[in-house]
C-alpha cells in the first residue's frame, strides 16, 4: 500500500513495516527512497506530521494556525488510508 503525502514525500507499507521515503531524481527519473522505518501505519504518519510541522516557513504569528492545517490534512490522510484497508476484501 502507498500513502501520497504530497509531491516529495509518501508512505509505503512493506512486508515487516511502514517506511517513509521522499522523491528524488536520478538520471532524470523520479525515483522513491525510504529514510525512515515505522512498525504501524499511524507511527509513520504521526511522523510525517511533525517533520512538515518541524519544516514549515511559518513565522510566530502564523505557527498555530499551520499546524492546525497541516494536523487537519494528515488527519484526512490517515483517514482515508485506514477506510481504504477496511474497504478491501479479506
């Protein structure tokens, strides 16, 4: 199962875990590679979360409302990733 976060970075469900892997062009090829290792699905989302947070431009006054966006998507993320697995036949 792949997770798109946004253009660079994606969750992809491997056989023993979740892994984070961020986009990167190799010979002008878009290639995927994974830099962080999760054992649930909600641990590597929880990351992604706060490492966009971490990242974000946002200055003081704008931070809260930032995170509030930015924990409102990865909660959409989350969401629709978890109803996708419910949704496919056992």
């Amino acid at each position: 199962m792949i997770i798109p976060i946004n253009d660079s970075l994606r969750i992809r469900g491997v056989e023993h875990c979740w892994q984070l892997e961020k986009a990167r062009t190799r010979d002008g090829e878009c290639e995927w590679t994974p830099f962080k290792y999760f054992h649930s699905v909600g641990s590597a989302v929880g990351e992604a979360c706060r490492r966009e947070i971490r990242t974000h431009p946002a200055n003081l006054a704008e931070a809260i409302e930032a995170v509030d966006q930015i924990a409102a998507n990865y909660s959409r993320i989350l969401d629709e990733a978890l109803n996708e697995v419910e949704s496919r036949p056992a």
